[in-house]
C-alpha cells in the first residue's frame, strides 16, 4: 500500500480544469513508480523515495521543479525521510540547487552519520555524493513567480502590519508506504510557504513535526508548517495510535482536524499503520491525493468534495 499528497493548499480557482489534468497524470505516475517498487519486493523506504522523486520532478506541486518563491525571489527546499523499520531518518532544509532533495535526505540518511544537514552544508555533501544538482532556474515556474508578486503586492499593501505575512499558498508533496513485510516509511519535500523569509524551515524536514515512521504509523503532512512544528503533528498522530489506543483515522483526524485548527493552522496528511489502513484528513479546500494497493490500480483526487474510494471495501473516504 503507497498513498500520497501533493499538498493541502488547492484551491478551486488556483487551478483550471486542464491544470487538474496534469496534476491528477501525476499524481497517478507517482503512485506506480512507487508501486513498481513495492512490486519488485523492495523496502517502503524504496517506493517512497521512488513517488516523491516523481512528484518534484512535476511542475503542478510546490517541491523540486515548481516549488513557491521565498521572499527574494529564491527557492529553498526541505525535504526529509525516515524509515519506520530501523528508526533511520535523514533530511535536508534550505536547499537551492539539488534536484531532488528527496534523494539528499536519503543519502544523508545513508551515507552520513547525520539525520539533517542545512544550506551549503547539505550541498557540499550533494555534491560530494554525486547527486544531481541543477541551475536554481529549473525550479522557475511563472505561476508560482506571480503567487509571490500577488503576495508582496498584498504585504505592502498592509505596510500597518508591524509583522510580515507569510501568504498561504501552501503545497507539498510525500508519501507513506507499507510493504509486503509490514515495513513502513514516510518521506516528505517542499519548496514551503510562498514569501517565507530567507532561512525559514517548515515542518516538512522536521522529524516528528512533517515527517515520522516507526513500526506501527507513519504520517507525512502538509500545510502550515509553524503549527505543524509546534503540534509536533506527525509523531503527535502516532503517539495517539501507541499510547492512547486510537485506531489510525481517528488520531490523524483529531490532530489535523480538531488540534491545528483550533491552534489557527490549516492543512492536511497521509498517514498508514501496519496493517495497512490508511488515513488522508484535510481541512482546506483540496489536498491533491492518492493511494494505491496490491492490485495496483491507482486512486487520486484533489477537492474535498471528490470521495477517495476506500481500500477494501466500497465505501468512501476523505
Ligand atoms: N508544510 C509546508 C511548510 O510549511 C508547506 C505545505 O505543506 O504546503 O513548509
């Protein structure tokens, strides 16, 4: 089982009917790239790493290639990974030429004794690891140029605010997965939130916050990431399945519905326990989804009001 998001921040008019197209095409490739994973026996870890690489890699969401603007004008990308079976975690925040900064959270995780590593430092060992690193400008894409043109344009016209605004145009992109030993991971990345300043680091390659796995649970979130931080939301979700006897949809829902907003946050997550129910809680306008099971017929939406069917049986879930 591999269910997926490409961010809680969709709106109906941020997107046109064409643009959902694209979006839904690849959501459905990520989904059986990491299904081919699972299909060849690989580790969760393996099809995790293989969706969220596929969903950077597409313009539609806000990681890798088509990540949202920072305040100046850059990209700065987080992303992080762990894997549920050993406990392992590596991540990566502040980014700003590494493709796929999936595949660096992975290598620090693997091939460093570290779990984050930041900025120049990351990118020094990207390139002592041979990763692929790229011109800032593959990551350009004009909308999201113009979302933060729009947010400086709102910012100054609220020059009374003693604070800046971060605008809420949110979106990222992570996976869950259990495979056919049981095994489970989470991996999450972003280009975080439109006209953050520079330096800001979200929830996404923060473990427990964005981002967490263990044997029983893991979650991958998305939406705004200072409450999610605070919430400590992913590891929050399974503690409540460890500790309190909560089944998985009922934590992923209490924390996500009921503990961030009421904190004033917004957003959405995944998450999968070992038996290999699933959850998929948001509560914005749209949180493109997805999910795919041994049959490997792949399931997406992006609005709230579209149902996903449920694994196993017919019945319906958000
Ligand atoms: N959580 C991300 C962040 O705050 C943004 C998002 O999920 O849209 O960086």
């Amino acid at each position: 089982m591999l269910v997926i998001h490409g961010g809680a921040g969709v709106t109906r008019d941020s997107i046109d009917a064409g643009e959902a197209e694209v979006a839904r095409q690849a959501l459905m490739q990520a989904l059986r790239a990491g299904h081919a994973q699972l299909l060849a026996g690989k580790p969760a870890l393996e099809a995790v790493t293989a969706a969220v690489a596929v969903l950077e890699d597409a313009p539609s969401f806000n990681a890798g290639r088509g990540a949202v603007f920072t305040h100046d004008g850059r990209n700065e990308l987080d992303a992080a990974i762990m894997d549920g079976a050993s406990g392992r975690a590596g991540a990566v925040a502040g980014v700003r030429t590494i493709r796929n900064p999936i595949l660096l959270a992975r290598a620090v995780m693997e091939q460093s004794p570290h779990v984050m590593m930041v900025g120049e430092g990351a990118e020094a060992f990207a390139a002592a690891q041979g990763i692929e690193r790229v011109d800032p400008s593959w990551f350009r894409t004009e909308k999201r140029w113009q979302q933060l043109q729009k947010a400086l344009r709102e910012e100054a016209a609220k020059q009374a605010h003693a604070d800046f605004d971060t605008a809420r145009a949110i979106g990222t992109v992570g996976a869950v997965a259990r495979d056919a030993q049981g095994r489970l991971a989470a991996a999450t990345s972003t280009g975080g939130m439109t006209n953050k300043r520079y330096g800001r680091v979200g929830d996404a390659p923060i473990v427990g916050a964005g981002t967490y796995a263990d044997a029983q649970c893991a979650v991958s979130g998305t939406g705004w990431g200072e409450y999610y931080i605070r919430a400590v939301a992913a590891h929050e979700i399974c503690a409540r399945v460890r500790y309190a006897g909560q089944d998985l949809r009922g934590a992923a829902m209490s924390v996500i519905n009921d503990d961030i907003p009421r904190a004033g946050g917004d957003g959405g997550a995944i998450a999968i326990d070992a038996d290999g129910g699933i959850a998929l809680p948001f509560n914005t306008e749209g949180m493109y989804r997805g999910w795919i099971g041994a049959d490997g017929v792949p399931h997406v939406a992006i609005f709230a009001d579209e149902a996903l069917e449920e694994p196993g049986d017919r019945s319906r879930i958000k």
